[in-house]
C-alpha cells in the first residue's frame, strides 16, 4: 500500500468534504478524537452569538426567547437519532459519570420493585474489570450509598456473557473499551441480560457517533454517553442519557426513583412547591440549571455527526482502522509493537490500541512529530498507544503518514530523549 493509494481513498471519500467543516491546525495528524473531538467551525461564532446577543443583549428573556430552556431535550433528540432511540427518550445534562449515577440507581430500584420469580437476592450490578474506571467508581460508589446490598462484581471481557445469572440486578457494561478498543455486542449482551431478568445499562461515551447504535431495537433500559468524544462538543461537554420508555412509564409513581431530585427534574420547577414531584417525562433525569453556553457548543458538534450520518462515519471508520492495523503490520515489524484491538472490524470501534514496552516515551515523541494519539496505562503489562480514527476529519493519508512518523520514531528511537520521559498530568 502506498501513500499514492491511500491519497486515492480519499479522493473517492464521501465524507472527505466534511473535514472543512473543522479547524484543524497545520501540521497536526489528530489521532485523539477519541478523547477530545475537534473543533467545528459553526462552534466559535454560535457560541459568541450566544454570548454576545442571546446573554448579552436578550438577558434573561432568553430562557424562553432563545429558547435555552428546550436545549436540553432539543440536543438530547438530536442525539437520539445516532444511537437508535425516540426523541423524548434522550435528554442531555451533567457529565457521564453523573448521568450513570442517576440510570444505576433507578435500574437497581426498578429491579427490586420487580417480582422476583427465583428465590435468589440479586446483589450484583456486573462489570467488566477494565471497564473506564468513573463507571466502576460511581457503581461503587452507589453501592455504599445502598448500605452494601448491592455488590460490584467485576469480570474480564469475554467473560460477561457467561457470568449474567439470577443473580444479577443491573449489567453495566460500556459498549467500546477505552483501552483496547474492543466492542460488545449492544443487542446480544441486552438480550441475555434480559433472559437472565437483569436491566441493562450501556455505556456509550467510546461508540456515540462513530458506531451505529440501536438502543431500541435491542430493548436496552438505560445508556448514557459522552459529549465531548466523537460528538465534538468541546473539553467538557455535557454528556447525555437515555430511559426506554417503558421504564420513564413505569416509574411514573415513584417520586424519587432517580435519586438527584433537583428542581430541573420537577413536574413544574416555576412553581416552586416545597414538595418535589417528578416531571413524567425524561426531564425528571435533569437536575439543575442545564450549561447554556456548553450545549450550545455540543449542539454544533452533533450537528456535524448528523450531517454524514452515523453509517457512513462507521463504514469509513472501518476503513480507517482497516489500513491502519495493515501498514503497521506491513511496515513496523520488528518494534515490539502488539496490537490489541480485535483484528475483525465486526468487534472493534473506531480506535487501534498498540502496547509497547516504552509507550509512554513513544507517543511523546510522536506528539513532538505531530502525530496526536495518547498513552493510557495497562498495570504491569506494557503500556498503549491509542490511535482514535474520527470518520469525519481523519483521512486515508492521515493514517499512512502517522504509521511512517511511527515507524521512523521507533527506527530512530528518538522516544529516549530525556524530554519525552517526563510524565504529565492528564495522558
Ligand atoms: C470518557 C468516558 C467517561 C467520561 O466521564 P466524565 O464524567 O465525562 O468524566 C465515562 N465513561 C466512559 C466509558 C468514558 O469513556
């Protein structure tokens, strides 16, 4: 494969316009939207509109004016259309990590309201140990907060479908792995959670936007998701959940089914009652004041996801990650380099982890090149290298050029210059 082909790619790319859609800097290869999408060009002036005019001008007035109170539910349908569900089962608020506190703890009360059919307490929420550890953090988290009468346990990838029995209340699992870029089967791993009388909750801060996703045709109960990553919208971004329907119905009674009642999850917040009575809507999920500026930015980032549309972005995405996985293969033999995403496209995200012996000096090195990838730990085993493909701006010479700026960093081993040792605060 040559540079040559892989600029003929793009020539024949349906998306490739859509990269003039954000501000890339010059010489720069982003291999880390992953983590922290890129910047949409609509993004600055909506924002400073939104400063300038809608704060600055229409001041209070436009909560209902500029109707910043519906953004919320507006960038939460909007978001309901990548990931498979309807409009008002979506609402955007909070990060993701508090999002998962607020669907954990209602899936673990409608559980317990259940029939029970077998005699078996369920006090288990299952996870997987390598799951993003915020997930794992709040679970237990919510656990000590529930007097310990439920109990994380925790097992490896392939070991979830085997590990669901009638012991389980809640499997909390994320539908792509950070760290390996390995992805679960959404509609498989619902429906044997089902099966075995669990609820689901899917974590999809690794997938929204980059993979299609079906929440509704695999009947998942609750998922959350990122706002920041794929969806480009901005360090920080409000993150967003997802209720089925049928649980927003069914909990219609049970005032403090989702626990952090906060005036925004009112039935009327401006008639500021004493008493807290939830929204019957998926608004009962929110809990204060929602970000004005933020979602205002967020909107603009899932407005570039929605103008590809999520199946085209996953077919490039393969792609990407294809060509990636075969020029390493084909041209950085002999580093000591592993690959530990799935080789079949069918079981992988958008991402290619590598570990390495000195991972954490390689990748700065690569930065100092202009290769933008990051480092994430693995305990005792070598460290990763994770490369983020994002369909929308990352092109086909992208890869080929990353993987010889790779290849060359680890021929020249220019990742033992003592700059490129010392550790930072966020990898
Ligand atoms: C990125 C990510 C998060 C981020 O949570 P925050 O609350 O936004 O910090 C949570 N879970 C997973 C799986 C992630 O990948």
């Amino acid at each position: 494969m040559t540079r040559e082909e892989c600029a003929a790619l793009d020539v024949r790319d349906p998306l490739a316009r859509l990269r003039a859609s954000f501000i890339l800097p010059d010489g720069v290869i982003y291999l880390d939207g992953n983590s922290l999408g890129a910047l949409p060009r609509a993004t600055s002036t909506r924002v400073r509109e939104v400063i300038e005019q809608e704060w600055g001008g229409g001041l209070i007035r436009s909560w209902n004016d500029a109707h910043w109170i519906e953004a919320p539910r507006r960038v939460g349908a909007k978001i309901a259309k990548l990931v498979g569900a309807l409009p008002h089962e979506v609402v955007c608020a909070d990060s993701t990590s508090i999002n998962l506190f607020k669907v954990l703890a209602t899936a673990l009360r409608l559980q317990a309201a259940r029939p029970q059919v077998s005699m078996r307490e369920r006090r288990l929420i299952l996870s997987e140990r390598s799951n993003f550890p915020t997930d794992l953090y709040v679970a237990q988290g919510l656990a000590d907060l529930l007097g310990n009468r439920y109990e994380l346990k925790l097992v490896d990838f392939g070991a979830v479908i085997g590990a669901i029995d009638d012991s389980v209340a809640v499997v909390m699992l994320t539908h792509v792995n950070y760290r390996s870029g390995a992805k679960h089967s959404v509609s498989s791993v619902t429906y044997r959670a089902h099966q075995a009388g669990a609820l689901m909750v899917w974590d999809l801060a690794h997938s929204t936007g980059a993979v299609p996703i079906d929440l509704n045709d695999a009947r998942a109960d609750f998922a959350v998701g990122c706002g920041y990553k794929y969806l480009n919208g901005g360090p920080g971004a409000p993150a967003f959940l997802y209720v089925a329907d049928r649980h927003l119905k069914a909990i219609t009674e049970e005032p403090f089914a989702q626990p952090l009642s906060g005036w925004m999850g009112h039935r009327a917040p401006f008639e500021f009652a004493p008493g807290y009575e939830p929204a019957r809507t998926i608004d009962r999920f929110t809990v204060g004041t929602p970000s004005v500026l933020a979602l205002a930015a967020l909107e603009c980032g899932v407005d570039t996801v929605l103008a590809a549309g999520v199946d085209a972005l996953r077919a490039k995405s393969v792609q990407l990650t294809e060509l990636f996985l075969r020029l390493v293969d084909e041209r950085c033999t002999g580093f000591e380099l592993h690959t530990i995403t799935p080789r079949d496209a069918a079981y992988r995200g958008s991402q290619v982890c590598l570990t390495h012996p000195h991972a954490w000096p390689v990748m700065q090195a690569l930065i100092s090149r202009g290769v933008i990838g990051d480092y994430r730990d693995n305990g005792d085993a070598p460290g990763i290298l994770r490369f983020g493909f994002a369909p929308l701006y990352v092109r086909f010479v992208d890869v080929w050029d990353a993987v010889e700026l790779l290849r060359e960093t680890l021929a020249g081993e220019s990742w033992r210059a003592p700059e490129h040792q010392e550790r930072k605060a966020v990898t």
